[in-house]
C-alpha cells in the first residue's frame, strides 16, 4: 500500500476544530471578509461575527446575495463592519439604500479578477462546505461562484462543516490545509422556494420558449419568468445548461429527458453552473452528481466561455426597458436594488454563439397594472445596465421585439407593439415627440 504525507490531514484536521465563537477571534481588525453566496452562507459564523466581534473595528463585509439575515447590516454596528454588496439581496437593501452599506458595480465575471489581482482583495473568506473525502479534500458545495477566487487568495479561510452540504463535482474542492479553523455544523441548507406561476409570468414564459430551438444551451436565473419558461419547455429536446445559477426547473427538466446536454458544442454532457439555490430535493439531487460540472463565476460568466456553446440562449430579466432598447436593471425608482450581475455577461455570451439568442424578459407593467415598464425614458436616477447595443430580443406577456439591426425608429414600434394595450397610445405619443417615429 502506497502511503503519502497526505494521509496525516485528519490529525490537521482534529487541531482545527473549533466553535465558530473562537474561529471569528482569529480575525483582525481592518480585514475584507468575504461571506459565502446564497445557500452557503455560513449562518453559524456570520452570527458570531456579531455576537462576538468586540476586537473587530474598520471590517469591511463583501458578498453576492445571501439567504441569510445579515445581522452585520444593523444600525450601530457601523463602527465595526462596513458592507459592500456585489449584488443587492434583500437581506441587505435597506442599508444600501439608507446609506449604511455600499454598493459595487461590477459584472459578475470580473469579481473574481478584482479578487486575483489584489484590487479588492480578501483578507478572511468565511464559508460552508461538505466534509472532506479519504484525501482531506472537502467540496464547497452550492457556491462556487466567487467563492473559488476568494478561497484560493485568502489569508484566512474559516469554514462551517456540514454533512448536509452535498459534494459537487467539478473546481469545487478545497483541501483541509487552506482552513484555518472548522466548525462542526449539520443543519438543512436554507431554501429558495417557488412562488406560484402567475398568468402574465406564464405567458412571458411561453413567449420566450418560441425563440428556444431544440437542441439550444441555456442560460436562466432567478424568479417566475425562468421558472415559466422551464414549465413551458416540455416538448423540447436535447437542451443543455451553461448558466451562473441552477434551480429546481432545470432538475425537473434533466429528470423528464428534455435537458441531456448531448448537443453542446461546449463540454458537452456536462451541465455547468457556479451556483445552487432551490429545495432540499434539489441540494440532494446534485450530491456527487456527475452530470453537475460547478465552476466559479471566472469562467461560467466569461462571455468568451459562453460563446462556446452553439444556440446559446440567454434569458435574463429587466426592470424597465426605454424605447431605443436600453435596459434598467438595478435601480428602482432612483435607488440601488440589485445589482448588475450576470446579465451583460451572458447577454453578450450569447450574442456571440453561432445560432445565439440574447433575450430580456419583463411583464409589461408594475404597480399593479399603473406603470408601463416599456418606457419613452427613464426617470431620474435610473442606471442603465445593459446597453441598446447589446440588445437582441425583448419579451413581454404580449409578445417578441427583435431589435438587433434595427433604426430606432423600427425598435420604438416594435416595443410599443408588446408594451400593455393602455399604454401604446401614450408612448407613441411620446415616441413622435421625441422623434423617434415620424408623425402621420
């Protein structure tokens, strides 16, 4: 039998052990912590950082969205911990938007370069993962995305050990000798779960799924749209996923034949992704499923990684869209409210696949019916995240706008022809006003 030094990880392991109380004394003040994204927050070492962080002063808290309740975000803990969000969670808006955190533009495939290179470097990455295998190696689970860079760079790694973390394949393993401290944890991972399927999000969903080919790549996010697309692609086959974030829809879909990957151009027979929020049926479906190739967000974000894959299809959503197709994201009314993430990432991915289908998908109100979403322009303080240059398709309840190699005249008609009935008259009106279309 072959022995290596290796095998001595378990006695490293053993001196390691500790409450996550002593693992957050070993963090200084001054430092950038990194917490783990959406299901793989480590509840237990966020917690602690609050109840037991007297020593910390100037900390500054970096992450994606968390499922967690983000106590370092309180009022009166601003001498401690200062947070800036990559992407704007619910958990942490109101601090954004009263001034008591801040806010980083940036897409989600250049987070982990910022890391690298030491611009935004970090100092403590805080996260859970599975236990380890006979080699010492444990998986990070559910969240790879901005995780991997983060636990490569960082001086110090604490993490939270759960057995209810699956093991997932793929650039997801971190041997035990990177973790400064583990803290024994074994509690469900917090849940996504889906809402019900409204009609208007039903109809959007059957709308984008006549621009979906057999045999296309995938690329989905998070809400009623891509779960009303995914309901509406069961007469597919041989779709493929090549997508930042996996939910139970695509689980659904791989379970009922319509999802094999077989037809990727691009690490075919693999279904790629840098991140899992769902139920515990899908957190159990991924444990050690070969079919799940994890990646962090440098790679499944990289427009050039994405253009890859042939028919790549990329559905993202949108807040508004002006009627020379530039397309309002993150910001609501003139404040911050989620972020820029992966939608130019993929947008442009797509927009570079040969056979490639770039989409925005949007109900054409909100406000209960009172506000057009397809807009002459936006207000005040609106930021534009996606260009009218990006811009291919844009989907509502009422139907498809082609834009790509279109005037602006010939976009304004044919985002008034899905905008809500009430509101055509009034946004061709203002569309003549500002010359956009030809009175007459």
């Amino acid at each position: 039998m072959i022995h290596t030094a290796s095998e001595d990880w378990q006695t490293r392991w053993s001196e390691k052990i500790a409450t996550a109380d002593e693992a957050v004394r070993l963090i200084p003040p001054g430092q950038r912590i990194l917490i783990g994204s959406g299901a793989g927050e480590p509840g237990h070492l966020v917690e602690a950082l609050v109840s037991h962080g007297d020593h910390l002063r100037g900390n500054e808290i970096v992450h994606l969205m968390t499922l967690g309740k983000a106590p370092y975000v309180k009022p009166g803990l601003e001498h401690r911990f200062r947070h800036t969000a990559f992407f704007i969670g619910a958990n942490v808006r109101s601090a954004v938007q009263e001034g008591r955190a801040d806010f980083m533009p940036v897409f989600l495939s250049e987070i982990p370069v910022l890391i690298a290179s030491g611009r935004v470097g970090i100092d403590v990455a805080l996260i859970q993962v599975s236990p380890p295998d006979r080699h010492g190696f444990v998986s990070l689970g559910v969240s790879v995305d901005i995780v991997r860079a983060a636990v490569d760079t960082a001086a110090v790694v604490l993490a939270e050990v759960n057995p209810q973390m699956p093991r997932t394949l793929g650039d997801s393993f971190l041997h035990v000798d990177r973790i400064a401290r583990l803290v024994p944890v074994d509690e469900p991972l917090p849940e996504l779960g889906e809402g019900p399927i409204d009609a208007v999000s039903r109809e959007i969903g059957k709308n984008v799924a006549t621009l979906i080919p057999d045999g296309a790549t995938l690329q989905l996010g998070i809400g009623k749209i891509p779960d009303a697309t995914l309901a509406s692609l069961g007469g597919r086959s041989d779709l493929g996923i090549h997508t930042e974030m996996l939910s139970d829809g695509v689980m659904r879909l791989v379970q009922a034949g319509v999802i094999n990957n077989r037809r990727k151009t691009f690490l075919p027979g693999k279904l790629v992704t840098s991140f899992i929020m769902g139920s515990r049926e899908l957190y159990e479906w991924v444990h050690d499923n070969p079919l799940i190739e994890m990646r962090g967000s440098l790679f499944t974000n990289d427009p050039f990684q994405i253009a890859r894959n042939e028919n790549m299809v990329a559905i993202n959503s949108a807040l508004a869209v002006d009627l020379t197709g530039q397309v309002a994201a993150d910001t609501v009314r003139g404040q911050f409210f989620s972020g820029i993430g992966g939608q130019v990432d993929f947008i442009r991915g797509a927009a570079r696949s040969k056979g490639g289908r770039p989409i925005i998908a949007l109900p054409s109100t909100a406000k209960g019916g009172t506000v057009s979403r397809i807009q002459s322009t936006f207000e005040e303080g609106t930021g534009v995240v996606t260009s009218r240059g990006d811009i291919h398709y844009v989907v509502t309840e009422y139907g498809v706008a082609d834009l790509w190699g279109k005037n602006i005249a010939q976009r304004a008609q044919a985002l008034i022809s899905i905008a809500h009935p009430d509101f055509r008259s009034t946004l061709l009106d203002e569309a003549k006003e500002r010359c956009y279309v030809f009175p007459g």
